[in-house]
C-alpha cells in the first residue's frame, strides 16, 4: 500500500512538472512556441467559438462561418451565442472553474481574462501569427493595426486576436448646426460652446450634447489631461473634478445630457431632442434608422486628442488539440481576410481592423456609412484600458458613480458630496 501511494506521489509529481513545462513559453500558456503547428486540418475538427452577437451582426458571423467552412471541410465551427455582453463574461468566469468545459476560442474583452491569463489558460498567438503557413509571417506582415492588435495584449503577452472593434465618434444633426450657425466642435472647448448656443437660441428646446458612455467620458477626459486610467487617480484632485464639473457645469444649465436609463442618446438624436452625441462608431446603423428622411446627420472625429478602441478581440483557450487550435486561428486569420473585413464593417457598422481595409477606396468612399471617411481622424491617438488587477471593475464602476454626480447637477443641487462618495466607490472598485 505504501508502495503504491509512493508510485502515486510520483506520477502526480510528474504530471505536474510536464504542466509546469508546457506552461513555461514566455508568460505564456502552452508550448506551441516549440511544438509544430498543424499547416493543414487533414481530418474532422470541430472549433467552438463563444461570442455575444445579436441581429445584423450574428447573422453576419453565421454567414462568414459558413463561407469559411466551404472552403476548410474538415473544420466545423460551431458558434455558441452566450447572450450580451455581461452574460459572456460570467459565463467565462464561471467556466474557468472546470477549464475542460471552455470553449476553443472566445469573444472577450482582455480585461476580463486577466486571471485566465495569470491561470496559464490562455494561448500566446504570437507563434501562430508568426508561422508564416498558418498565419501571416510576423505581426507587421498581418496588417492589424498596431494600437489595436497591442490592445488584445495581456500583461505583454500576444492572448487576443482584435475582431468586432469601434472607436467613438460624434454625430451631429446637420440641419440644426447649420441653422443656428454652429461648427462642427473639433475639441471640448468648442463642443462646450457648440452645445451652448444651440441651448440659447433653440430657446431651451434643444439639448447641445452629451454622451454615451460616462466610463469612457471620465477615461478620455483625464487621459488628455495626461492622466492614465490607474489606481493612483485622485478622483477628488483638480483634474478628476475639471473633467467632472465641465459635464455636471452643462447638464445644470441645459446645454448638456446624459443617456439615462435609455444607454444611448441615439433615440432623443433622432427625435431633435440633442443636436450632438458622442457614441461608438457601431451604432450608425441605429442612427440612420431613427432619422430617416427627418434631418441630415453627420459624423465627425470624438473632439478630444483621445480615442477609445472599443469592442471585443478573440481569445483562445490551452484546452484544445493542436488541430483544433490550429483550425480556429486559420478561422480567425480568414475572418481577417480584406473582403471578409470589408463585409463585416458593412454590414455590422464595426470598424475594420487592418490597415489595407482602413485606407481601400472600398471602404473609405462607402455610401452605406459616414464613419469611414473620418475613421483614420477618429484613430489618430487611440487608448485602451489598462489590463490591470481590478481595472475593469474600477471602468465599470465609473458609469453609477458618474450618474449619481451627474443626477445631482440635474436637480441643480451641489455634487461635491457625490464626489466624495463616488471616490470611495472608486477607490473600493481597484482595492477589492
């Protein structure tokens, strides 16, 4: 019995140094860096791929799959709808528990994957997109765009593949600037004064702006203040209630708004209720729905030096076989491909993430949407989240502090107090 148990002891001592072993590839999860990557899927491999598309855009996903399959035979992807976004995140959340239950490749944002990484159960792309069979040679040789593709990093490390991405933008109501003589802001102050006349002399009819996303507001906000997104913001300091007070400032005296409940303006936008909003890029689909025929719309560059890179990159799991791994990066490579992008930014509103789809006539001289004539504008500065301990929960965190602050403004009270409360709620958010 004892002899037994020793043998036991050892085979999982064993076991374990060859996890350690296969685990040890730069910080990354497994040893694909040194095995040999599969060229080509000679037999049957399914890839399950768990994403959070809905409408135009599953529908989309589910239609470049099948192209893909037509041509890879042997590959089946099988797509997984998760729900929205937040049911996506708890489902990877609470499926890292039983790792054998992960799916081949996931949708993500990289900050919800930051313990799967630290767990070793994420694959390091970077000898995938080096292999020059499977993939493209070298990062440069892919034409991803740099800001984006060092986006879907983690901790330095190459996890993420960028995919479904957008940026925000501002879309103004044409018809109203032009007729209260109101140029299109190309910064804050001018938005400001933007917003302001078209308060006054629409007589309190119409709201001049506001945005979408109050976590991205307060981001960007400090961020050309030359404040990085960190545990160190003083959210009561000088700069954190200058970017606070000059939106909580318009929403006392009218000129201002926030979306609310609602989660976008686009619907008050199409109703002449606000003449500007600052959204994601995805959502000119929606735009162009609600106006109609009511108003020209345009849309122009966020007006601040930074932009947010938004959306979701693809990310995959160490569970898989080394076919199954090398068939979902060949499907991930092809959904990159330059008409796959071109039909993915057409028909989703998505932005295209490789440089050659970005700047082709194709998609710059489009007369389905404004956004890609402004799009190389829109990216000059772009800026992500840090993928830090706790900092996705600290960027979530900062949509109900912002509208508490914002809440009070509205009612014309002061928000110093709100300020305060939301610094414990922010500070509580990084050290949870």
């Amino acid at each position: 019995m004892k002899f037994s148990k020793k043998l036991t002891a050892i085979a999982v001592a064993a076991l374990a140094m060859l996890g350690t072993a296969a685990c040890s590839n730069n910080g990354g999860s497994n040893s694909d860096s040194n095995a040999k990557i599969p060229t080509k899927i000679s037999k049957k491999t399914t890839v399950v791929f768990w994403h959070a598309m809905t409408g135009a855009q599953e529908k989309t996903l589910k239609s470049l799959t099948s192209d893909f399959e037509k041509k890879n035979p042997n590959i089946k992807i099988k797509l997984e709808n998760q729900g929205k976004y937040p049911d996506l995140q708890a489902k990877i959340n609470s499926t890292l528990q039983s790792p054998n239950n992960l799916p081949t490749i996931t949708q993500a944002y990289p900050g919800w994957l930051l313990d799967a990484a630290n767990a070793k159960r994420l694959v390091d792309m970077t000898p995938y997109i080096n292999n020059s069979k499977i993939g493209w040679g070298s990062a440069k040789k892919s034409d991803i765009r740099e800001e984006l593709l060092k986006g879907a990093q983690i901790k330095g490390t190459q996890y993420g593949i960028p995919f479904n991405k957008s940026v925000e933008m501002l879309t103004y109501n044409k018809d109203l600037l032009d007729k209260y003589g109101v140029k299109v802001p190309t910064n804050m102050k001018e938005l400001k004064s933007a917003a302001q006349t078209i308060y006054k002399k629409s007589n309190g009819k119409v709201v001049g702006a506001g945005f979408d996303s109050l976590s991205n507001y307060y981001v960007l906000g400090m961020k050309d203040r030359g404040v990085n997104f960190s545990k160190n913001i003083n959210f009561t300091g000088s700069d954190s209630k200058s970017v606070i007070n000059y939106y909580a400032d318009g929403i006392k005296k009218g000129y201002f708004e926030t979306a609310g409940s609602a989660g976008y303006l686009s619907g008050d936008f199409s109703n002449q209720k606000i003449a500007m909003f600052v959204g994601t890029s995805a959502g000119e689909g929606f735009v162009k729905m609600g106006v109609g025929n009511k108003f020209q719309y345009g849309v122009a560059p966020r007006p601040s030096k930074y932009n947010m890179q938004q959306g979701t990159d693809i990310y995959m799991f160490n569970k898989g076989t080394a076919d199954q791994k090398a068939a979902a990066f060949m499907f991930i490579k092809y959904l990159l491909g330059k008409d796959q992008q071109l039909t993915w930014a057409n028909k989703t509103g998505y932005i295209p993430v490789t440089n050659a789809v970005i700047n082709s006539s194709q998609y710059k001289n489009s007369t389905k949407t404004k956004v890609p004539a402004q799009l190389n504008k829109a990216m000059k500065h772009l800026y992500s989240v840090p993928v830090v301990k706790n900092s996705n929960a600290a960027y979530t965190q900062l949509n109900p502090i912002m509208q508490s602050i914002f809440a009070k403004a509205k009612k014309g009270q002061n928000w110093n107090s709100a300020i305060d409360a939301g610094k414990t709620k922010f500070q509580s958010a990084w050290n949870q």
